[in-house]
C-alpha cells in the first residue's frame, strides 16, 4: 500500500521525456518513453530515497516475500536468491558473451587455465600446461577424476571437441583463434594445441572457453553440461535462472545441496527495492548509490563487502578527430579531469585511479608511466598549443545509463574550465557500439570487465590492424580510438614475435616500452579501475573476492 501512495502523490509535469510506473502487486520499476523534446523525471530515485528515510531497509517487520518464502524459509531449504541486470545472450560458453553471459557461465563450466589474482595465469581443468619457446605448440595435462553434471568423466577428447566444434561452428568466440590449426587429444588426459604461426596469446584465450561434453553441441545452448560448481535446473527466459550446486564437482560445493535462483532485473531501482524487500539474498555489483550503501552498512543484519576489481572505465578518444588529432590536445583533456572527485561523487570512492589499461598490482604493470593528476594551468596551455584559443566544442558518447550521464556531466564542467564545452549524447546500448565501432563519435565513455586484465589488450585496442573497416565485419577489437602510430605496432608485433617464455618477468619486458608509449600519447584516457560491491545477508558465509568478480565470488556461498 505504501508503494500505491507513492504513485499518486508524487506527480509527473505534463511534458516529460521518461515516466516511471510502479505496480502495486510487485513493486517493480519499469518505464515508458513519451514525448522525446521535454525533461525527465526520475521516480524511481524519489521512491528509494522516500523508503531508506523510513527506515524500510532496515526494518525486518516491512519485508515482502515473494511467492510466499520468507528468507527464513529459505534459509531452511538452503535457498538463495540474486539478481544480474541482463539475461545470459547463451549458456554455451563457445559462443558470444557479455558481463552478466559470462558471469553465469563461471558458475556452470570450468575451462583448462583461469586468472590468478595478479592476473596471470594457473592451471583450473588443466593439472599443468606448457608452450613451447615458438609459441606454436601448447600442451596441457588435465586433473585427473573431474566429472560433467551428468557423470562423463572430463578427458583430453571433450576439451579437443568443445575447440574443434567451436572453430568448424564458427561460434561466437572462434575469431580470437584464428591463429589455432587443430586440437589433439593424445591421450585420456593429454591434449595438444598446434596454431598455424606462433600465438602466445593463446593461453589467454583458453580462459575464456568452458569444456563441453563431447558431442553436445546441438543441445548445449538450451541444455548446458559442463563441470562447474552449478549445473541448470530450470530457466524461464530473461525472467530467472533456476541452478543446483553439483554435489559431483572435485572443488569442494556447499553442502547441503544449495539451490541457487538468479533473477534478471535491468533496472537498479528494482535491484534496490527487491533486496529491501527480503526478496533477494545478496547482490553483487548493483550500481548502488553512495547513500544508498551507506545505508546498508549501518543495517546490523547485511554486511557491505568492498573489495579490488579489475575491470576498467576509460575515455576512448577518437584521433581522425582534428580536435583530438594532437598528442598535446588529448593529454590536456586527460590533465583537466579530476579523477578523485567523480570516483568520490558518483562511486563513493570505491574505485582506484587508472595509470594503465592493466590493473593495479599486474605482474606487467609498468613503474614508470606519465601520470595526469590534475592540472587545469597545464591543460590550458596544451590545449591552445594544439587548437589555438578559439572556442572549441565536442560530443561526449554515453549509454542510456544514469551512472555514465552522472560522470559526463562532470567531465562537462571539468574541460569548461580549459575552453573546451562538451555536448552529451546519450544513446540506447545497441546504437552506442555501433558508434564506437565506426568511429562515429569524437569522445566516448567506455568501460572494460576483464579484455583490459591481459597484456594481449595492447594489441587488441593500440594496434592499428585493431581498427574496425565499414563494410567488413572480420576486422577490428577494440581500436575504437582508430590509433595508428608505427612505433607502437613495431613494439607490439616485436613482442607478439619473441620466443615465448613462461617466466612472468621475461613476459612482462616485452610489453614495458609499448605500454609507456601508449599512456603517454593518451588515445585512451583511463579514468579508474572499479572495486566491487557485495550486499549480503550476515547469515551467508562462504564468498570469495577474486579481482574479476562475477560468478567466482559466490559460487561457494552458503548458510552459516
């Protein structure tokens, strides 16, 4: 009823762009787009806002449960409820991907190496690996007594099967293995990857595959097999996902048997509102406002968790511009941007300035990068170095999300102060990568959930083979700044073409030079690295906190 007061009492102006509804019998957000020429108004902040003053989230006698089950009940049938924002694009973990795509698909399948916590690499399927000096042959010995959820044994033959189908498939992850001529089981446990041409980027790429049964390839996007600590036990499209921890998987699941529910819940305000509520148990990265946190830090029976990420936001700057064409130009941009107060405004601070696209604490990490604190002096005179003193005006790219219109809002009033005025475009998600893509943009807003975590990022974003050709949709990653410097393209291809070496320091040299030169001619604006957020109940034990997040953080969670 409280929710029913709300929406007649806060009244929208005849002419406004967005309407927020509420309805009564599930108080879920959702909007509807009118009259594009007239403002906004954003109801959803005023309920959230109206409901914390009442003391609604800390309040346990105001919980509404969904279909009847309190968290008690939950609790005594080793049930979890969360929530993600987009329905998985696919469960076959060959195929495209996405933050939300892969973050379901850690829970379901295990691939042959994963990231370490300094972003390196170690053995997950794999018991051990190694490639050889030429980076043309890779081998890897599997762990011994894995099992699929249905009770396959996991062998050297399933892992050269979910390769080969992937490739003759040409499924959504084949293009990064362009380089890969044939997967060969050798044994029960043994396989050998051969590339047509040396690849030490290989090993990277294997992180990214989940190991399918062999001869599953028909049924596996609808019926996902795989060695996870999940396996599928219903799914209603872009609604929920139903998973049961495999009591089967070698990596020690929750016990008893835990059932875990993953809600899809696009929009932040019904994130908010449904853990007010008691419908979910813990929520992982969900956008929530500083005072909204605050909140639940004071409320003895959730514990906030804030821990490193590895993802990074940045500013692509597109070079064909001739405002942006200039070395000078693009770092007095960087120098006029006040890191510190975006991350404390928009994010309450839970974020780490960016030196590089690689993260904090990297084993490749460079010591030795230009850093841009700010200095507004300094920018204003590069600026009119490269542009001359006449008023200059560019547009800012941006999603349709309220946390990117926040953040080009400051960056507005930060370039005012060197003579630069910005205008906001802010488009639907499909439109924006289109954009970005074809360079249709002068300054774009971007963020990265883990490609920025390899050093094969160098190649993939600053190589100028990297840059995407209209009309050809096999070219291009992620030059979206369309970044040519012959320089930078040697230092790459003369680290791509080095003998391998499985020594870290070894590897780590190769990519020094590149990574100094590409800071400082600053196609790139990297603006801050993101730490993660967890809210959960003090009741739940069992999270992990790898730097990439996603799934791996609770794929373990249980009662205490």
């Amino acid at each position: 009823m409280l929710v029913r007061i709300i929406e007649f009492q806060i009244k929208k102006p005849r002419n406004t762009r967005n309407t927020q509804k509420i309805n009564p019998d599930s108080s879920i957000v959702y909007k509807t787009s009118k009259n594009k020429n007239s403002g906004n108004i954003y109801l959803k902040s005023y309920i959230i806002v109206w409901l914390l003053s009442l003391g609604l989230v800390c309040s346990g006698a105001c919980r509404r449960h969904r279909a009847g089950t309190s968290s008690t009940n939950r609790a005594e049938r080793h049930e979890l409820v969360t929530a993600i924002i987009s329905a998985p694009l696919t469960f076959d973990p060959r195929g495209l991907t996405s933050a939300d795509t892969a973050h379901v698909q850690q829970l379901l399948f295990r691939t042959l190496l994963k990231k370490s916590h300094t972003y390196g690499l170690e053995a997950d399927l794999a018991e051990t690996w190694e490639m050889d000096p030429t980076a043309v042959r890779l081998v890897a010995k599997l762990r011994a007594g894995i099992t699929f959820h249905d009770g396959r044994p996991c062998r050297a033959q399933d892992v050269a099967y979910t390769y080969t189908s992937m490739l003759a498939e040409h499924t959504g992850k084949a293009s990064a293995f362009s380089k890969l001529a044939e997967v060969t089981a050798l044994d029960e446990l043994t396989v050998e990857f051969r590339n047509r041409e040396p690849n030490p980027g290989l090993p990277v790429d294997l992180v990214a595959v989940g190991i399918i049964p062999e001869g599953s390839s028909p049924t596996i996007a609808d019926h996902p097999i795989g060695t996870g600590p999940y396996q599928v036990d219903a799914y209603q499209p872009s609604q929920w996902i139903r998973l049961k921890s495999f009591a089967g998987n070698s990596q020690s699941p929750p016990k008893p048997q835990i059932t875990l529910t993953i809600r899809i819940l696009p929009d932040a305000a019904t994130r908010e509102l449904e853990l007010a509520s008691g419908s979910l148990d813990f929520l992982l990265d969900a956008d929530l406002q500083p005072s909204q946190l605050e909140q639940w830090k004071s409320n003895p029976d959730w514990k906030v968790t804030v821990f490193p990420g590895g993802g990074l936001v940045y500013l692509s700057l597109n070079t064909e511009n001739p405002l942006l064409k200039s070395v000078k130009a693009r770092q007095a941009l960087a120098l006029a941007i006040n890191r510190p107060e975006i991350i404390n405004r928009v994010l309450g601070g839970n974020a780490e300035p960016a030196l590089s696209p690689l993260p904090p604490k990297h084993w490749a990490l460079s010591p030795n990068l230009m850093r841009f604190d700010v200095d507004r002096q300094q920018a204003t005179r590069l600026w009119r170095e490269a542009n001359g003193t006449n008023p200059a005006k560019l547009t800012l790219l941006v999603t349709a999300d309220a946390n990117q219109r926040r953040i080009g809002e400051i960056l507005q009033e930060n370039w005012r102060h060197i003579g630069v005025q910005i205008e906001l475009h802010s488009v639907e998600t499909a439109l924006y990568f289109e954009r970005l893509r074809y360079g249709d943009y002068a300054i774009a807003l971007a963020k990265l959930t883990g490609g920025n975590q390899f050093v094969t990022i160098f190649k993939g974003a600053f190589h100028s083979r990297a840059i995407h050709v209209r009309g050809n949709a096999d070219t291009g990653e992620l030059n979206y700044a369309r970044y040519r410097n012959p320089d930078v393209d040697a230092l790459i291809d003369q680290a791509q073409q080095s003998p391998f070496s499985m020594d870290q320091a070894t590897e780590a040299s190769k990519y020094l030079a590149v990574q100094e030169k590409i800071v400082q001619e600053a196609p790139w604006i990297f603006l801050w690295h993101p730490s993660h957020v967890l809210v959960a109940r003090t009741t739940l034990d069992g999270f992990e906190f790898p730097p990439g997040g996603g799934g791996e953080v609770y794929a373990r969670a249980h009662y205490r």
